[in-house]
C-alpha cells in the first residue's frame, strides 16, 4: 500500500479522481476546499446532502437524479473525505458544522433543508442547533449515532459498545491520511482485534482481502481516530446539542440490533436513545417526525433511492416553503 | 465548612477520631499509613474487609463481631479514608490494590481472604487478578460496580450513567481534600446539579441539611473526582482484569433498577454486566459463586451483619483451608 | 457569594448590567448572543477588538474614543464574558472564532482589521489563519499567549508553567457560571495552593480581599477550567494554527520574566516562542511586524490607550485599504 | 515485517531468545514474570538495576562484570521488555514499580541499592519515594528524564519537546506488541514526521535501513505509545513523586543540549529540571549527589561500562552497608 498511502497530502488524493455523473465544484471556506455537486432547478427549495463517514458525495448519485424533481440539491465531500481538503489534527464536529455554515452562505446563499447520513446525520443535528438564523428550515438525521457515537454519552451504548472497535482497528493500520496504509495488516487482524459480533460489520464496510473499495479509499482514517479518542466530539456533547434544535426534525431510524450477550449495538442508535432525542428536542419545542425502518439498511440513500427520496420529500412538504406547497 | 475544611492535610482530619469499638493501628506501606482494626483468632483463616467509597472500616464495626467466629479478620482504611493519610494526586486503582498487597504481607501474613463492598469491590477484583502469588485464596466481591464505574465500560451503563454525577458534585462543591468544604451549595444544587433519579440517592448518602454524615467527613471527595474523570482507573481496565481472575470468586448482588427513561443504572452493576463478569471468571478457569440479592441495600455488611456474614462464611468453607473445614 | 453565584445563568448575569459610555447592543449568532458596542465613521476601515481572559468589551472604553479617529470601531464580549451568553460545556477556540466570524458577517459586513488582547490575542490569530476569505485584512495580536496558553505546547512554557495555576484556582473555588462562588475561600489558598511567584499576578487580577472587582464578576470561570485542562484548544494546535496564517500581523510583546528558579513564564509568551510565531508566520509567506515592549503591562489598550492606538494605527496605516491611505 | 510481528503475545517474543553471557530466571509477580539475571557473591551489597526504554537487561552485561566484585547484583527485564511478560494496555510507572517491589521483596529479600538508566532512572526515583520502609537504601538515576518524559511537567521541556515524538512515531509504525510492524514505513516517515533535530536521535536508536536492531525487537511499542499520551505517568507526577524521596540519591547528568531554534532538548532533562530535582530532594532531607557528565553519552553504563561502574561504586561506599564498609 506505500505507493498509494504516499498519494495523500493535504489535498485530496490522486485516487478520488475517478469519474461521476455530476460536475464537480470547489468552494474555498477559508479554511478549506469543500468539493460538492448540484442538481435540480434553483426555483426548487435548496436541500444540502452530507454524507456518511467512509462516504463521498457521490453516495448520493443515484438520488440525486430523483431529488432534482423537488429540490435545488448540494451534496458535498466533508474535510478528510472525497476530493475536500485533508486537515490533519483538525477533525471536529464543530470544524465540520462551520464548514456548512460556511458552505450555505457562499454557495446555497438561502434557507436551506440539511440532510445527513450517519455522522452527517450528527452534523444535521448540529446544524439544527447551531446554524446562523434563518440559514436551516429543517433538519433530515438519516440513521444518526446521537449518543452511540461519543466516548460517555449521556443515554445508552457508547462508542466502545458500537462501532468504535472498527474505527480504531482502521485508524491503526490505515493511520492518519494513510501514512501506514497496511490493509493486509488490517483483515488479518479483524478476528483478534475485533469482538465477535463486528465481522459482519467490517465486511459490510469492505475490509476484505480484495483491497479497500473506493469510499475508504477516499476516506481518511484520522477521522475513526477522532471519534474513538473522543477528540471529535470534544466540547460537543450531544445531549447539549439536541436540547438547543431550533428548527423541525424527520429521523429516520433503520437496523439495530443490541447483541444480548455483550449488550453491544449493531446499527446507528438504540431505541432508547432515540426516545432521549425525540424528548430533547420536542423539549425545545420543535416537531419531531420519526420513521422507524428496523430493516433497512444503514445508507438507506444509497440502498433504496426512491424510499429515501419520498420519505424526505413527503416530510418536506410539511416546512415552511417546502416543495410542492 | 471552612473551618472544618482547614483541618485536612495530608494525613487524617481531626475529625476523624470518633470513638470505636476495635482499637485502631497504623502501618507504613513505605508510601501511606494504614489504619486497620483486627478482631478473632490468628488460628482462624485469615480475612481483610476493604470498605466502600464514602465508608470507612467502621462500616463493618457489626459485622466483626460476628465475623470474629470463624475468621481472623482485618478491617482496614484505604487512602483517602478514615484515618488512612490523605494522598492529594494519587488516587488510582493500582495504587489502593499495590497498598493491600504491602498490607497482606506486612500484617496479614498468609493467605487470605479478601472481602470488599462497592470500590472496595473492585478492589477485591483487583487483588484477585493481580495481587502476589499465594496472597489471596478466595475474593468476595460485595456488589461492585465492575463497568459500572468506568468512563468507557465494556459492557453496560458507565460512570455517567451510574453514580457519576453525584460524585462529581461532592468533587465540585467540598473539593479534593475538603479544601472548598460548601455542603450547604452542595445540597443546594442538587435539584439542579442532578438527573432526577438521583434525588433520593443523593438521600441515601446523607446529602441533606444536616450537614455531613461522618462517613463523608472521613472522605477525601478527590476519590469521587478520580472517579468522574477516569484517573482512578487509568490503565485498569476492568475487562483486562476480570479476566486475569486466579481464585474462587463469591459475587453478590443487591439492588438494582434501570431507569425506564434513561437507562441510567440505579445500583452497582447491572444484569447483563454482572453476566459478563461471570463469562470472564468463568474463563479464566475459576469458580464463580453468584448470590443475587435484590431487595438489599448497597451495604450489605452495615445493613443486615448477620445474612452478610452466613453467606460470607458460608462460601467461605468451599475454599481451601476456608473456616470450619 | 452564594446570592452573587445564583445570579448566573445561561444568560449574562443581572451584576454585568453597569453604566458604560457607548450604547450596549446584541447580536444573534444562532447559537449566543454577541454583545458589542460600536464606534467611528462607517467610511473608515473596520476594526474589530476582542477582549482578553478575565475582560469585558469595556476595557477598550478609553480607547474607543481615540479608535474613533481611525477606524470604525467595534468592541465586543465573547461568550462566558460581559452581558454575551454563558454556554455551559462549550468553550473552545473554534467556537469563539466562528462567532466572531458570523459577527463580522451579520454586524460589520465588510472587511476588517482585528484586534485582540491575550486570549483575544489567540483569536485574532484565529482569525487570521481560519476566517472566511476576504474577512480579514491584518490581525494585530496584543500579547498574545501563543503557545503558552496550550498544555502540551510545540515551544517553551505550557500553561502550567504560565498563568493555568491561577486560572485552576479560580475555577475551582468560582466554579463554572461562578455556582460554588467562594470568593474568600479563593483569596486564603492563594498562598497554598499557587506557586510563590504568582502571588504578585494573583494580585494584579484583583485577587484580593475585597471581594471580586468588576471584570471578574463578568467572566464565567468556566473559561479558566477549560484553559486548565486543554479541553479549551481541542484540536486548535498552535503551531499548526500560525502556519496557516494567511494576512499581515503586527504582535506586540509585553512584560515578560522567566522566573530563574523555577523556568516558569510571567508574562503571556517568552522570546523564544515569538521567535518560533514569528518563523511560521513569515514561512507562510505573511509580513510579521514585531514591537517589543518590555515594560508595557499586559492589557497595553487599557492601561496606555494612546500609545496603543497611536501602534495600532502606525501599523495599519501599512495594510490595504488601511487608515489614511 | 508480518511474520516477525505474529511471534508477539502476551509472552515474551521468540526473537529475543538469544544468547546471552548470564543465565536468566523467571520471577513471578503474580501478574508478570520479570525475568533477570544476576551475578557476585550474596554476601556483598544487593544492587538492583534498571534497563532503559528500548533497552533489555542485557545492556548491563558488560557492566555486570565489573559490579560483580563489589555487589551482588541483580539486573531485570520490565514488563514489555526483553523476555519479561507483554501486558496490553497496562503499561505505568506505578505499575513497574510495584513489579520490582515485588521483586525484592521475593528474590532479592533485603535492602538494595537501584540504579536505572532513562525510564529505568525514573524507576529508581519511584522507589527511592515509595517502595516498601527498608527495601531501597539508595537509589542511581543514570541520566533519568524527570519531568522531560512528562506531558505537562511542572519544569521544563515535556515530552512533545523532547524525544516524544520519536516515541509517537515507533507506536505508530510498529504498533503495540509489534502489531504493524512497518519498520520500513517508520524510517521513511522520519524525514517528513520527525522534527529536523531528532534525525540524529532517530539514528541513534537505530532506525535505518538494516532492520530493527535486536533492542527494539525485544521492547513493546505500547510503552512509547504510553508515554506520548501520557497514560504511563497517570497519577505519577514528578514534581510529587520527588517530594517524597526517602533514601540518599546519586544523579549522573549526560550529554543535554537545548536547540537554539526551537528550545527542544536533545537529551535526558536540562541543566535547570535537574536543579528542581535537586531542590525537591534536598527539601525532602535526602543527600543528593550530582555527577555531570556532559560529554558522556545517555546510556553510560554500556558505553563505559568502567566509569559507570567507579561512579555508582564510589558513591554507593557512603551509603550505609554499602560496598568495602
């Protein structure tokens, strides 16, 4: 892997250069380069699409085509994913969350529906609470890690308990922007360092003996370190976040599974967390819409396009200024 | 309180000379002083009760004399308790357990049996584990919070989830060593300060206006900041430990509720993490004797001597050269 | 204190409520209010100042009616400051940087000199490595804690070799949002519990008997903790920060003494870590004008204002679009 | 390096099964086994010594001739080092130093003299401050890094200006228990992820193209990792732990210099920790000899097995029962 670790500098890496169906743009924040595409009639209401940790942009190719009948859609690469900057050291949800803020200002220009998949999900979230006035209608958390993703959450399974052994696993061999980048180092060790239970999971996520798949490829493993040190969340605690949503929320919920021997959450959140956010946020007086889809897969964008384009678009209609209204 | 703070230094406050029943002893591990009692017949297997957090070795002044039938038993201070020194920066797992292996050999002198409530629990988890060759023949672990106390547990509800807050109030409001000593601002914020759950806790432990019980005045509250911030267990990780379990080990466990709306873990340690204790014993090659009591109190020893001492005594006989055998 | 403490809130507390000579106004960030006065022509270049650690917008009250000459003049109160809000949990350097950002959007809306003391000092080093392209036009940081305000610094003193002791006593006998308020408490551990040589700076902040000066009573003590214990930089590393820095930067340096004793700095930065700003500053390709003032106390603005303006405004003169170009 | 990094357990690795001059022992602490060596006759002074990091017992054979005519001498592996046992996740100063407690205790059996290179130095001090009441009667830090290892030291550089990351980057490339093992991505990354001084350091370690030399073969990566996120020291400060020394010290003092440039120091701890050292110990009553050695070379004891030997020797005379007395 040493020629292609070597690829990696700052900037996006040589290997995300493969082709897309939509053009791509770059949007300096100051900070960064965030690389993004668009879709759809700018009459339509704007709606930003933020993908998934190991995730691009172009996980949401497919719906994209279908979102451009009702919406005017952004989606982008986060820093550290995609063609947008890598910034060593510098991974946090709040970095991330101004990224946007940044983003919807210069580029979007107007209020705008966030939608985000998994840690996107977290910065929906975010954005729901800490956005500038008037810069978000309404928030879409597609099977957010609310609690499940930080190191002492307030409300069930912790990182430990969930995803986080995979992230540590990845952020060790692959290292930071990939310096180590030792793939085969980290199969072989998915069965000692890994519980029982993750197998699936890892495979899911392509750490097989064929070489990583695009999306990680794409994806800078400093980010699994962030989250399992819990510099990612630093003073973010999720708890705070959700009791200051300020705008109307549509969670989808999909596969979670608790492991009944270790109590471990296979899936985004649990039930019980999900019962602590819809209390958060109805607390703060905000509508909060929940679609309970135990079986569907995590990237409900990418597994099932035209689900996900009529879940969000039927509660869409519900905002102010929503499409079709 | 200020004058009552001003009286802890580094060794003992002055507070704690109440009157007992067992005359008290000091001895040097080469870092700290320990205060002990001994009661019963050297003849008799040997002993050591190790008290909880917020409890000195008086906790078992009762039970004692009950145990003097069949035991050659120790009741000792840890540090930051009792009459034990104060040790300001050094409150950590291995540090307490390092000074139980120097008081075993230094006093005890032979093979004993450890017991101990709450942290003292874990303590005698930790003695089971790592404690010399030949020093231990048998641990008793009087409802532990094994996970429960930990930042990032492997199994179940952490500290924040646990008693943690509480003891992040007694750390904030007296501070380590009592030097801010603000009981009233203490009982003042707990409403606040506090998830509702915890109010009659926080009645549990004496917090009313009142002023402080003499367990909390024996009490360096730089214990419960340790514990809150996870110094306490630094590299101590209780699945690592659990399993290096190498004695027969006697588990019981008293009340427990899951708070239905938070999942938070009123009591020491849950169902499924007390399973998961037993899986690692279990193993690790060693017998595991699992008393689940729950209507008792936390204390057993204090609350109820006599079934304490029974089941004790009882579990006691199975091990090698245990009483009455 | 309690009746002080009680006032607090996430709001700014009623005792920030004094008479001051310019007209106090909020804006709406979308997470916190800002509070900030504002003078001079809107035809003159826009100047933004930011308060140190322990000071309100007020400090700069002489020297805005000097500023007024120059510049169109803004003051304001980060958040756990003055009457700006208080925001339990959330204080980081990228949090107040991206408030200010959004301040310059939504208040000045055009670009902007900024200008900032000690902590504020670090902020507008923020600004000018992170803000939005175009918002910043040169940064003048005023004795600025550069690496000396980080726990595990790149050059010279950490914070516990600097100020942090004094900022850890006042969090812990204050507590955050000032809920334990032990002002007496506080000033009789100064001489046990701080290093010998801080006595004089514990001073120079008011530390003293008669009960805590205004700018004290403005500050949300939070702030210190999180200082102390390095939640307050997060991911913010200053070396990599000013290798970013993408604007002129004028750094003047005030009294500073290394303690022979102990190697401990008195003073906001040592010679050698200006050395090191001043190498990554210009090795990223940005003029660096450097004015040492050896004798000059640390909040120059305040306790100088002429010759403050008179630097300040010599310096900017150079910048495009400066005063009287 | 895969099939080299698969030998490594929780046992000491087969590659360091090589031939040696003494015969080696296992001793059984209860958790490790510290296998030692040991030479002179019993009847003369007990002298314990200490490897450094990245060092084996072995690096004292050619001083273990010499010793043997005044000493009986005694010389350990520690836990992650040489053919003493692998402890993931439990590598801390409280926790070697209560193995050598233990040590004494079980194959020494009476007052001895400790004398430790580096991290073994630092060895020395924590027992020189808390081993047992009459177990140490003298304590050599050759060349220890006292508060130089710290992150946050009370004076001076701490680790992240020192060797730490040196450290960082073996425990990244290696990996705990050798895990990675990309020794060849490890001395490529030196030029790009080591600051330009520690080249040289680098090269002293043996980081080149030849392969790991057989020191680092035999040492745990886990331990550098330790060190730089400072969960080695935990609860173990310094400044503390010299506080508290309790028996008559000698301190040899080796090459140290200060980088002009940076402040970084290349070396064990600078002129001015040493003179704290100095400060603390005498304030503690203990005699405290002071040998610099500004030419000699950090690990003396192999260099010049001679002087080293003339040097602990003619110190240890004055101590009492120490050598030809």
């Amino acid at each position: 892997m040493a020629s292609f670790a070597n690829e990696f500098g700052p900037h996006a890496p040589e290997v995300t250069y493969v082709a897309h169906a939509f053009d791509e743009h770059l949007f300096d924040t100051g900070e960064i380069e965030i690389n993004y595409v668009t879709t759809g009639d700018p009459s339509r209401p704007a709606l930003l699409l933020i993908p998934g940790q190991t995730e691009s942009w172009w996980g949401y190719e497919a719906a994209l085509g279908l979102l451009a009948d009702h919406f005017h859609a952004f989606a982008v690469d986060l820093r550290g994913q995609g063609r947008s900057s890598r910034t060593p050291g510098r991974y946090t949800l709040d970095m991330m969350g101004n990224d946007l803020v940044r983003f919807i200002d210069g580029v979007i220009g107007r209020p705008t529906i966030v939608a985000g998949l998994s840690s996107g999900g977290v910065l929906a979230a975010w954005l729901s609470a800490y956005a500038k006035p008037g810069q978000v209608v309404g928030a879409y958390y597609e099977d957010p890690p609310l609690f499940a993703s930080e190191v002492r959450p307030a409300v069930g399974q912790g990182i430990r308990q969930s995803i986080g052994p995979l992230f540590a696993l990845m952020a060790k061999y692959l290292g930071d922007q990939w310096s180590v980048g030792d793939w085969d180092g980290m199969v072989a060790a998915v069965p000692d360092e890994l519980p029982a239970w993750m197998g699936m999971v890892a495979g899911a996520f392509g750490m097989g003996e064929g070489g990583p798949p695009q999306p990680l490829k794409e994806y800078d493993p400093e980010w699994g370190r962030a989250f399992w040190t819990g510099t990612f969340y630093g003073s973010g605690d999720h708890e705070r976040m959700l009791g200051s949503v300020k705008v109307p929320v549509l969670f989808t919920h999909h596969l979670r599974i608790i492991d009944e021997a270790t109590g471990a959450l296979m899936g985004a959140s649990s039930d019980l967390q999900v019962s602590r956010v819809r209390q958060l946020i109805t607390n703060a007086g905000q509508p909060f819409a929940y679609v309970s889809l135990p079986s569907a897969p995590h990237p409900l964008h990418s597994h099932d396009p035209q689900l996900y384009v009529d879940t969000l678009t039927t509660w869409a209609t519900s905002l102010p200024n929503g499409p079709g209204t």
